[in-house]
C-alpha cells in the first residue's frame, strides 16, 4: 500500500470487497500471517478493504495486541489481591495506571518503549517516545509533572554508539526541555548485546484530583467525535508492525533511510499547547471520554474508544485536518503522527469544546459521533471503507501460546562461577581496582547525559539525578510528594531471570525508600528479544512470574506497562530487560533524604544490611574479568520490606541526613557518589571479619548507607535492633578531610575520586 502523491487512489470499499473476494492484499508485508489473514475474513465474511487491513495489521501486531505476551501477563492479575487494588483507580489495560496518594490526590504514571525508531533516527524516535508517553499521562486527566529516560545502549566506545547516544539524549532533552517537565530520574547502561538494538524507555508521572480521573470510552449515542491537536501526516506508517514489531537484519540505517517513513516526527511547542487545552478541557468538564493518539494512530483511538463504549461508532474521513495530499484512508488511519488527540463530547458541549481549542490555537475538528448500533463504520469521499465489530479490531487479536523452554546452555552459563577469578588483596590491588570500577562507563557519573535535561523546571523538583530516585512535589500547600525510581540488572536477569526480576523490583523498591518515600505501586517495560525463540519466551515467563510474585509479597500492585519484544539483531537477542519503575508517596518533601553526605562533621555512617561472598553478574566481574556467569545475589523481599519501613521512619523523624542504596559496584561505589555529590570527606572502616574486597565489591541485596546525626544515633539503631534490622558502624563524616579514606586499605582524594568519576563519558561523547 505505498502511498500515492499524483493520481487519486482508487476507493476500496466494502462492496467492493465483498464482490472481490480474491483480490491479492499485501497482509504479510504488513505484519500478518496467514492464519490471522484467514480469521480476519472470518470475522468479516469477507476480505477486508484496505483500509480495514491496514486497522487490523497495526492492531494486530506485537506492539499493540500483547498476542504473545498477553497469556503471561494474566498472571498479574492473578497474583494481585483484593488490597493491592484498594488503593489502584486504575489499572492493566488503561492508558496508564492511577493510585490514590491520599489528601484527594491521584497520581498517574507509566513506562514505555522507543526502541526500534530511536535506534533508526536516534532524536526523532527519543523525542516522540517522550512526546508519547507523555500524552498517555494526559489522557487519564493528569497534569504530567516529570519524565524520567531508563536507556540502554552498545558498548560505550563502539562507534554506532557515538552515533546513536547522542542523538537520543538530545532527542529526549530537546523535547522534555520545550515541554517544560523535568527530567527526574532514569538510568545510562552500556552492554554489547545492545550494539544494534538501543532501548529507549521512557516514562511519565503526573498528579491530578482523584474526581479528575478520566478514560478512554465512547459512551453516549450522539455524542460526538473531537480529533483536535496537529494534522495528520505520513510520518509514523507502520510504527507498530515496521519497527516495533519485528526483528533488526542489521541494515537499517544502510543508506542512512530504509526504515525512517516509520518514525514520528514530533513537535514539542504544538504537544505543550496541547496539554494546556486538554487540562482546560477537563476542568470544563467538557470531554466524555479521550484517547491519545500514538501507536497505531486514528486505528488505535477510534477502535478502542468503541469497543470501550456502550454502541457504535461512526467516523468521517473527509473532515480529517491532512498536511500532505492524496492520502489514502489506509494511511490517514495508519499515521502515527503526533500531538493528537482523540475526544468524546457530549453534542451541547461541543460550542464550548472548540472554544477552548481555539483560544489556545489548537486544531479541532468533529469527525464523527457515537452510533447506537454495534460497529465502527469510516466513510471516505461517501463510501464506506470501514465497517468492522471494533472489538475484533481492538481487544481480540490472535493470542499465541507460544513455545518456551529453559535454555539449553543455561546450566553451563549458572556453573560458570567466579570461583575461579583472580580476587585483589593487597591495598594497592583493591586502590586500583575501585579506580577501574568507578571510572568504568556504567558506573562513571552520567552527567554528561543529564546535564542536557532541564531537572528543575517548574520548581517542584526536590530530588532528581544522581540521586537514587526522582521526588517531586505534588501539593505546594502541604509539601506531599511522590518518588520514582526505574532500574534492572540484565546480568542478574540474564544469569536467573526469575531471581534477576526481582532484584530489578528490590532495587528500584529500595531506591523509592532511600529518599524516603514509602513505596506504593510499580510500572514495568519487558524488554526482550524475539518471541519466536522459546529461550526467550522462557526468559520471559520466569520474569513475568519473578515481577508478579515479588510485587504479592511486597503488596504493591503492578498498574500497567509496556511488552517490548523483537530486541535483536538477526539471531542474537539483548540481554533480557525487564526495566521495573516504583513509585512512592512522602508526606512531606522537606523530610527527603539526600544522596550526598552533607559537612556535619562527625556524622556517622552505618551500613544496613548483611554483604555476603555475591559475584555472579557484578560489576567488578563484567568490568574487570569480562565474565558473566554464575547466579546473581539472593533476594529477601520481606528484608527489603523492612529496610524502606525504616528508611521511611528515620526521613520522617529527622533520623538520617544522607542515604544511598548498594548495588552495581557495591560499598565501594556508594562512598565514592556518596562523597562527590556532597563534595565532603569521610573515612570508612571495614569489617574485621570478612575479606575487604568482598566488603568493598560485593553487590548483595538489602543495603543501604546512611548518614546519621550523632544525636540521632543511638535512637536509630536502637530501632533497627527492635525490628530485627543487621546494622554496623561503617565510617564517620569528615568534611576537613578533604578525601575518602578507607581504613587499612587507601586514601583518595576528591579531586582524584572526581577525575576518575567524571571524565569518562565526556571523554568518550565530547
């Protein structure tokens, strides 16, 4: 169906289809196989049009229907007790999920994938994976309040990736900074199983009034159907069924073009006016109902509209605003450009509706209404190209049970122990390689990437990075706040996907808490690469499961997320990426735990947690040794549990003046951030009991380093001690110093420490 710019195309309508009935249609070009082609006439009773082909084909796909992922997420459900939903106004299934946070606030927020077209045109396909989940925020009533950018790239000095980092970077500041939301939070890794296949995620939160909450359903007959935001192109075609669901041969960018028709193009001056009008709208209470439009475009947010509603419904696409000729219904259905938006108004409404659009210049225009029969039925130059049940377009796609099975090599790479490594001892051996770890590309400081994104626009940033979490402020009146952290451990999925899972949720769990924010609901991105390989799919399934059973054990509810498969380069998948995003609630901001240790002198350092002899899948083995093999560090939720109730204790009782969770890179990496965010000395004692490299190297779970106010020290421990909590003295604060010194082992000096943190990635990307 390539487009056509000269002649008129000629109409395909459903008669036409049905007097055709073997007419040749290019359904396996675009996405489908012959099966789901076979069903699709079924449902029909007869071939679809063009048009209806095209809906069909992205709503189909991988992206957008779940089909082989669809069996595994039920287990969410499954798992999730009645009061994990108390606090959920909206959950799986929804355009992004929604908890109630308490003083009548709602806080939305969500995580999604742009990876495929940020990996074709890196500033396009970073800067609409913004502008679209941003607008999935919008669409559930919120105002979006922040952003926050989990990526992952090829190695760090491979020269693809000096192409693709910072085009996505300057994608995600460009379009973030126009926005005006700060970027909060997120992560910068690099691995070669990413060479070829960047992951882009991003992910929006937004607050609103618990009454403001709106979804996406076409209710009413008679009621009227709003397309309002920018006009509708060619950019976008096939997003869904081109890039996002299928897998990379290794030449798109040959010639530097082959794929880029289906990348967006976005534009962040229309999006921000868009969010104003739509806030306005809502206020009004002026909408019924509303979609965004994203992936999949019009197809999307009309069919799903309807088959959320309680009738039919009946669209027009003559008054569609176009800003290229001679498109074809196929394309203007498939277009996948942004800044649009999709609205139910009630008819007396509608005045008032396009009022406000006009006053913020926003394009606005009735395309259609609400029908009491059953179907969705698009007309264009007066025939009908469209006519179709929308819930067989929208929610009944093919659902795969596909093939999955425990890899074959999987027990060699388990048994492939770092028993054998060669460990430092001396002083000099362990000075030299905490200086390798820290200047290493995914432990060195990301400031380079950050420092491009606006962090505190608006005001109501209270933590951003490299904190452990993003905190903004919700209400200005009371202080109330929330806390986002995203994070994931491919080696730790890699080696047990399962146990690797959880310690993805332990960790951004644990961050959310280090703030001190009590920890109240998770999103997630499966990133994994083809669904045809039963490796994969058992990848998968383990980690599906690990996410689910852990969030039951924590009680905090998965509201909603993002399958992304396809992440490979011909045969060779990413590591699997299960990107898990926590959200928590702090009453009160100004009770937000720092990173950085501050210039109290004397403070002490306590060490919570236990640090047992963990290498498998650590940093110092990826780094030092280039192994990957083993079983990652044991998880122990219900510690991880305890470890936030009291990190949320000691915030709100004015216990702890700087915090900061353990893990890549172990104790070592948290003294080294912990004195250069503060820019303040300390000097850090070991255990006598244990080797210092595995004190200083170990990345066990459930710990953390806190700061603690010598007045407050023998309250707090006196309160890990009743709870049962393991805790030792780990150093003192010393401003004076000028450097970290770890006891019996070496003394760094800040500027040194400072130089070797952050001068990687500026060396590599400048």
């Amino acid at each position: 169906m390539a487009p056509s710019h000269v002649d008129t195309p000629a109409i395909d309508t459903t008669a036409r289809a049905a007097e055709t009935p073997d007419l040749p249609q290019p359904y396996v070009e675009l996405g489908l196989a012959d099966d789901e082609y076979a069903r699709i006439k079924e449902i029909l009773g007869r071939r679809p049009t063009e048009a209806e082909l095209a809906m069909y084909s992205v709503m189909w796909s991988e992206h957008c229907s779940y089909k082989s992922s669809k069996k595994h997420l039920s287990y969410f459900g499954k798992t999730t007790t009645p009061e994990m939903r108390e606090k959920m106004l909206a959950g799986i299934g929804e355009n992004a999920g929604v908890v109630d946070v308490g003083d009548g606030w709602a806080v939305t927020f969500k995580v999604e994938s742009h990876n495929h077209p940020s990996y074709v045109e890196p500033y396009q396909g970073a800067a609409t994976g913004v502008g679209g989940i941003v607008r999935d925020i919008l669409a559930m009533g919120a105002r979006p309040l922040a952003v926050a950018d989990p990526l992952r790239f090829g190695p760090a000095d491979a020269p693809d990736t000096r192409r693709v980092l910072p085009g996505v970077v300057a994608g995600i500041a460009g379009y973030g900074n126009c926005l005006g939301l700060p970027n909060i939070g997120g992560e910068v890794v690099f691995d070669e199983s990413y060479a070829g296949n960047p992951l882009v995620n991003a992910l929006c939160v937004g607050a609103m009034r618990v009454e403001d909450l709106h979804l996406a359903h076409a209710s009413g007959t008679g009621n009227k159907i709003i397309l309002f935001g920018a006009r509708t192109g060619l950019d976008g075609i096939g997003g869904v069924s081109v890039l996002a669901s299928d897998t990379f041969s290794g030449d798109e960018t040959a010639g530097g073009r082959k794929k880029l028709p289906s990348v967006q193009v976005g534009d962040p001056f229309t999006e921000k006016v868009l969010i104003e009008c739509c806030l306005e709208l809502f206020a009004k209470k002026l909408v019924v109902g509303i979609q965004d439009l994203g992936g999949a475009g019009l197809s999307c947010a009309t069919s799903e509209l309807a088959a959320a509603g309680d009738g039919g419904m009946y669209i027009d696409l003559d008054q569609v605003p176009l800003r290229a000729k001679n498109m074809t219904p196929a394309e203007i259905l498939s277009s996948e450009s942004q800044e649009r938006m999709c609205a139910v108004v009630a008819p007396s409404d509608v005045d008032a509706f396009m009022a406000v659009c006009a006053k913020w210049d926003v394009i606005a225009t009735e395309i259609g209404e609400v029908t009491d029969g059953d179907h969705l039925v698009i007309t264009w130059r007066g025939e009908t190209v469209v006519d179709v049940p929308p819930r067989t377009v929208a929610h009944q796609g093919p659902v795969y049970d596909r093939p999955y099975a425990r890899p074959a090599g999987q027990d060699t790479v388990q048994a492939n122990t770092t028993d054998s490594l060669a460990r430092p001892s001396t002083p000099d051996e362990l000075r030299d390689t905490l200086l390798k770890l820290v200047s290493s590309p995914n432990l060195a400081s990301k400031e380079w990437v950050t420092q491009q994104y606006d962090r505190y626009v608006r005001g109501n940033t209270v933590l951003a990075q490299p904190a452990d979490s993003g905190v903004i402020r919700i209400d200005e009146s009371t202080g109330r706040g929330v806390a986002v952290a995203t994070d994931c451990n491919s080696r730790f999925v890699y080696l047990d996907p399962y146990a690797g899972t959880q310690l993805a949720l332990a960790e951004a769990y644990r961050n959310v808490a280090t703030s001190g924010a009590m920890p109240v609901a998770v999103t997630n991105c499966l990133n994994f690469g083809s669904p045809r390989d039963p490796g994969v799919m058992w990848q998968f399934e383990r980690a599906v499961h690990g996410l689910a059973d852990g969030c039951a054990q924590l009680g905090v509810p998965v509201t909603g997320g993002n399958v992304s498969f396809y992440n490979q380069t011909g045969d060779t998948a990413i590591l699997p990426t299960p990107v898990v995003g926590v959200l928590g609630v702090i009453d009160d901001v100004t009770r937000r735990i720092p990173t950085g240790i501050g210039n109290e002198a004397g403070e002490t350092l306590l060490l919570l947690g236990e640090t047992r002899d963990e290498f498998g899948g650590s940093a110092w083995a990826h780094v030092i040794h280039g192994h990957l093999g083993g079983l990652p560090p044991k998880v122990d939720l219900e510690r991880e549990r305890l470890l936030a109730e009291i990190l949320v204790a000691g915030s709100r009782d004015g216990m702890i003046s700087a915090a900061h969770d353990l893990s890549d890179g172990g104790l070592a990496q948290a003294l080294v951030e912990m004195v250069l965010i503060g820019q303040c000395g300390a000097r850090a004692i070991l255990a006598d009991d244990q080797d210092p490299f595995v004190q200083l190297f170990s990345e066990s779970a459930g710990r953390v380093l806190v700061a603690v106010p010598r007045s407050e020290e023998l309250r707090f421990t006196e309160m890990c001690d009743a709870r049962g909590l393991p805790w030792r003295r780990a150093g003192v604060v010393d401003p004076e110093a000028g450097a970290l010194e770890i006891q019996d082992v070496a003394t760094f000096g800040l500027d040194e420490l400072s130089t070797a943190w952050e001068g990687t990635l500026p060396a590599l990307f400048d």
